[in-house]
C-alpha cells in the first residue's frame, strides 16, 4: 500500500511539473507579445512629420531609428522584426496586402537579449534606408512583427507615426504640365533654374539611361496644323557638366503618353491630329542632375516639308549624318537638293571634314584624326528646290558629340 501511495504521489509530481512546464510555456509565448513600438524617428524630416524629396528621378538615401518599449511590468519582450515601409495605402492596418506597399530596409531582428533596462527598453541606433525614384505620394512607416500568444499567430502591427512625402514648392507657373504655358510663334523666355522635379517618370526615350534627370519646366500648343518647328536660340547652360550636354526635350499628346525625344535646338514636330492639345517638356540632359538651362523658345507651324531629325552613324572613315525628312508628293525626290555647313561646337572641334556624297545629296561624313574625340560639334541643313532654287525650310540645328 505505501509503495502504491509512493507511485501515485510520483506520477502526482511529475503532473504537476509538467502542467507547470506548460504554464511558462504559455506565459513565455504571451510576454512575446507584451510590447509596443514607442519611438519612431526619420532623420531629417521637418515638424509636421513632412520629409521633402529634393530628386523626384533618383533614389533617396534615408535613416530612421526606434524604440521598443515593455507593455507589463511582469514580463519582458520577446524577439520582433522590424522593417521601413513605403506605401499608398489607405488604410491604416491594411498595408501589407496594398499593391504599393514596398520595403524600403533590411529587416532588423531585434533579439530579446538586446533589451536593456532589465529586458524593458530596446533604442536602435540609425538604420539605412533607400526610397525609389518617383515615390512620392504615399507615407513612410515602420512594421514591427512579432507573435502574439492571445491569436496564437505571428502579427504585424504598424506604427502610429506616420511621415509624408513633400516635394520643394516652385516658384514658376510652367513646373509641371498642368502649368504648362502656350508656345506659339512669338519667341518667349525660358529657364529651369528654379524650377523642380517633376514626378512624371523620365521618358523611355532619355539617355543616357545612368543619367538622373535634370529639373525640368513644360509647354504646350494646340494643333492647327500637322508639322510643327519648336526653336530654342540664346541656349545657355549653369552648372558643372557630367558627360555629354543636351537641351533636350520631350513631346506627349493630350493624355500624357509619349510620342518622342528631341535634343537639336530645332525640332520637327510632323503628323500631328489638327485639334489636339499636345505638351512639351524640357531639360537639360547631363549626368549632373543640378545642370540648368536657359534660352528663348517658338513654335511655327509647317507646311508639308519639313527635316524631322538627323540620324548619326558611325562608319569606317568618321561619323556620318542623314537627314531623315518628309516632302509635298507633289515634288519629285530628284527635284530635292540640301545645303550644309558646320557650326562652332560648344568646344573646338579638330579636323573636321565635310565630305558631301555624291550618291545622295542629304547624307555627309565628317572625318577627324585620330586623336580627335570627345569633342562637340554642330551642322545646320535646309532643304531646298533644284529647279527653282527655293528653300523649303528654315535651318535645321543638329549637336552632336565625336567620340572614340
């Protein structure tokens, strides 16, 4: 009888440790949960939690820091993962399942060991951060998970803080297209030293592709007829210069979707729906994203001859140049002739040779020696009648860069 007292008064014990073994389970599951974020700081943004994005067409290198705070005094925090966040979403718990919600930090797993203040208080030190070009509309927050014994699952929560996204205010009225002001044949001034960014993403068609965008201003018209000649004159650039340099410029159509770049300081605008509102968009294109430019600007209507572009090749002997154009059908192409010259490039141009083909009056080459490279240059064309020596077009301005 006393040994089956002692069995039972065993199994009793062995019980009762289990259950108590199960108990600090439970209980250590549920101080994983016994915490909040209680601090969360951006460097560098303004009162209002307002951080402005100075480069809307580059990444921005961002550092936040936070604090983790004990929820009870009977128990310490578990471990928590915590991770920046961009989104758009508006909803305030539902950010993760929002298409544009992306992370903008390595995850930081802050261990229950790093707790200090007797496993009470974790403070991070700066933690880096890297937001995208062209995110700009949305908020930045932090999402810290963790497992929460009440559900029995891991949890993310997000932190009350919340910080906006501010770009610089501009002080002219043609910063972005809905600004943009009226070209017509009336040349007018232009610069975009104090203009800003605009978020609209960079055209497809902007190279070099490495480059960031420079700050740029907009412009538009309505179609009267169906070719257009925009013309920049008294072109100045401000700035140290990256790479190549370009006055370039982009044209959309009433929706904003683009139809082509240009970079000549006369471009031709051909096909265009009589009626339409069309939008222009200008900048300096250089590999220093502060490089501004300024210059006066028209826009004259066409008939139906007009140089649309130059098309440059490189070829054995040099660099070639065609000109790509379009013509009345009522001129015959053998009734078609082109005159060339060079211009002084904006640096001094070595060695260079017009030779004008013989088999096509709107193709040249220009030569240069062999030490010749990186050196700028510029050709003006017009197109011209052979029978009746009548000019057809105005000069058409061409830049281009000879590099090896």
């Amino acid at each position: 009888m006393r040994k089956l007292m002692s069995i039972k008064m065993f199994m009793k014990n062995k019980m009762k440790n289990i259950l108590i073994l199960a108990l600090l389970l439970v209980f250590g599951r549920t101080a994983e949960a016994n915490m909040v974020l209680s601090g969360f700081n951006l460097n560098g943004a303004s009162s209002g939690n307002k951080f402005m994005i100075n480069n809307l067409h580059a990444t921005t290198d961002i550092e936040f820091r936070f604090t983790l705070l004990k929820y009870s005094d009977q128990y310490a925090p578990g471990d928590c993962y915590v991770t920046l966040l961009y989104t758009e979403s508006p909803e305030n718990n539902n950010y993760d399942s929002h298409p544009s919600t992306i992370e903008l930090s390595p995850t930081k797993y802050v261990r229950k060991s790093e707790f200090a203040s007797n496993g009470t208080i974790f403070q991070s030190v700066w933690l880096p951060a890297v937001l995208p070009a062209y995110k700009f509309s949305g908020k930045i927050v932090i999402r810290y998970r963790f497992f929460l014994s009440a559900q029995n699952k891991e949890v993310s929560w997000y932190s009350t803080t919340k910080y906006d996204l501010t770009i610089p205010p501009s002080t002219i009225s043609n910063d972005d297209y809905t600004g943009a002001i009226e070209l017509s044949s009336v040349a007018i001034a232009g610069s975009t030293k104090e203009a800003t960014y605009s978020p609209q993403e960079r055209p497809l068609c902007y190279s070099p592709s490495q480059h960031s965008m420079t700050k740029d201003i907009w412009y538009k018209f309505i179609a009267t007829a169906s070719n257009y000649e925009l013309r920049f004159n008294n072109v100045v650039f401000f700035g140290h210069t990256v790479g190549y340099l370009y006055l370039k410029t982009a044209l959309y159509n009433s929706s904003l979707n683009l139809i082509d770049c240009y970079r000549n300081n006369v471009s031709s605008f051909s096909n265009l729906t009589i009626g339409q509102t069309y939008y222009i968009r200008c900048w300096a294109e250089n590999g220093n994203p502060d490089k501004t430019v300024e210059f006066n600007v028209s826009l004259v209507p066409r008939g139906g001859n007009v140089i649309k572009k130059i098309n440059f090749y490189s070829v054995e002997m040099g660099r070639e140049l065609i000109v790509d154009y379009s013509k009345d059908s009522s001129i015959p192409d053998s009734d078609i002739t082109f005159e060339w010259s060079i211009l002084p490039g904006r640096e001094e141009t070595a060695n260079v040779v017009v030779n004008q083909s013989s088999d096509s009056p709107h193709r040249i080459i220009l030569e240069y020696g062999n030490d010749d490279y990186d050196k700028s240059f510029g050709v003006k064309v017009r197109m011209k009648r052979v029978s009746t020596g009548e000019v057809l077009t105005d000069w058409y301005i061409y830049s281009g860069y000879i590099y090896i």
